[in-house]
C-alpha cells in the first residue's frame, strides 16, 4: 500500500444474508483530504463507513490506518483514532456537554482530568459551544447537539473523522451552522470522509467526490469536473436529482 495513506481502504466486501451490498470497494485517503461520498438510498454509503471502524464487520478486503491494519483484535485502539459524526448525534443525554466531550478522553485515551476539561473547552470553542458547555443536549437545537458531537470527535485528535450525512436530521436552517464547521476543519487540514447530500459543501471543501451505486464505486474525481461532465450517465442523473431537490 502507498505509506502516505491515512486510510486506505482495499476491495472491502459486504453481505447481509446473502445479498451484497459492498461489491469490493477500495478508496485512498491523504492527509488533509476530504472526500465526500454520494448515491442514492440503499447504495451502501452508510455501510462502507460503518465497515471502515468495524461497527460493521466487513465480509472480505483491507483496512489500513496510517499503515496498520484495522482488525478484530486492535479495533479499540483503530477506533479511538477514528471520529465518527453519525446523523442522530449519539450524545450521552444525561450528561453535560462538557462531559460529553471530555468523557471519551478520560476513558478511551487516559487523559488526566484537568487535560480533558482543558481540550473540551477548546474544542467547545472551535464549534462555536463554550458558552453551552454546561447544558444538558436536550437544552440544544439538533444543530447546536451535531456540534457537540463534532466536537467530542476532535478531542479524542483522531487521525480521520468520518461523517454518515451529519445535517440530514436538521431542519434546513439548522443545516448551515454545521456545515461552516465542517468546511473550516477541511480548510484546516482534518482527513475526513463525508456522506452529505450537501452538494455546496461537496463542491467547496471534497478533494474528491466518490459516487456510489448497489456496491460498487461508480465514478470518483475532482467536484469541478464531476459537476461539469460526470462521464457516468448515472452520476449524472443522481447530480440532477440533487439539484433540483437539494
Ligand atoms: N443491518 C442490516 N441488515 C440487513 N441489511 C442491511 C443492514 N444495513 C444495511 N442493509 C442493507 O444494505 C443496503 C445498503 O444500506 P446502506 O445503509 O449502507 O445504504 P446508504 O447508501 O447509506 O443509504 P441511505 O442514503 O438511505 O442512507 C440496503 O439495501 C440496506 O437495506
Ligand atoms: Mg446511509
């Protein structure tokens, strides 16, 4: 495998009882990269992420972190370095969003008391947060809560975060807050993958753009160029659709 690789992800299949919904999928991932991926419903999108930390244990193929393969036995450690954004926020409603933050430090990475709270703050401050920092999640909006969330991912300083449509709970006007802080940690370096039907933050802030369909990877290249002349009639029609319907 290329050693500069963050991720690299190699012909990973999955089945569930025997239908396939992961058809050998192999992607790179560079320091500093954000890739969007996009398909329609059901294309396995939210599977390949999931396949990626082994919330999802894939059937066949490779994973590899900064070099080191992602397996059963080192899925703890694999997962600490990886920030997951999922669409439902997971925040830990009886706690506060500071310890929201702070807890997965404390727990996953050892990290004394006073660091955690330290780094909560910061991380608190970058999504716009630190004045919330002692509110329940239910005091928040959804867009307020996806922020939290954000936040605990880059506290624990993981070497990839990966999104599965982070604004598609929100309601529109909910929607822009977050992507302003996912598209200020792309212009910041962060490695990430993103499932967004969010086509604006797809064109400003995707290195590349990977378009699934029923398993396979269909087309994947540069927004500009995809946007202008995907060569795949069926990125077309997917762009398309997006378009008209956000
Ligand atoms: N736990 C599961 N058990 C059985 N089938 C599953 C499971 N999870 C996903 N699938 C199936 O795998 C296929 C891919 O699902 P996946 O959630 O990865 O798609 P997606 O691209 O994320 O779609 P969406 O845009 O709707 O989120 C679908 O046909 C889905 O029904
Ligand atoms: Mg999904």
């Amino acid at each position: 495998m290329a050693d500069d690789l963050i991720l690299d992800v190699q012909n990973v299949t999955k089945a569930y009882d025997g239908l396939a919904v992961l058809k050998g999928i192999g992607f790179g991932l560079r320091k500093g990269e954000t890739k969007v991926l996009i398909g329609p419903s059901g294309s396995g999108k939210s599977t390949l992420l999931r396949c990626i930390n082994y919330l999802t244990v894939p059937d066949a193929g490779r994973i590899y972190l900064n070099g080191e393969e992602v397996l059963d036995a080192n899925i703890d450690a694999m997962r600490a370095r990886m920030g997951f954004v999922f669409q439902d926020f997971n925040l830990f409603s009886h706690l506060t969003v500071l310890d929201n933050v702070r807890i997965c430090q404390i727990k996953v990475n050892g990290t004394d008391k006073e660091t955690a709270i330290r780094r909560a703050y910061r991380e608190l401050e970058r999504v716009g947060l630190e004045e919330k920092a002692n509110a329940y999640p239910a005091e928040l909006s959804g867009g307020q809560q996806q922020r939290v969330s954000i936040a605990r991912a880059l506290a624990m300083d993981p070497d990839v975060l990966l999104f599965d449509e982070p604004t598609s709970a929100l309601d529109p006007e909910l929607t822009g807050e977050v992507v302003r802080v996912m598209q200020q940690l792309a212009n910041e370096g962060m490695t990430m993958v993103v499932v967004t039907h969010e086509m604006s933050f797809a064109r400003q802030a995707a290195d590349e753009i990977i378009f699934m369909e029923n398993g396979h990877i269909v087309e994947q290249g540069a927004p500009t160029a995809l946007f202008k002349a995907a060569t795949n009639e069926r990125t077309r029609a997917f762009l398309n659709v997006i378009a008209e319907h956000g």
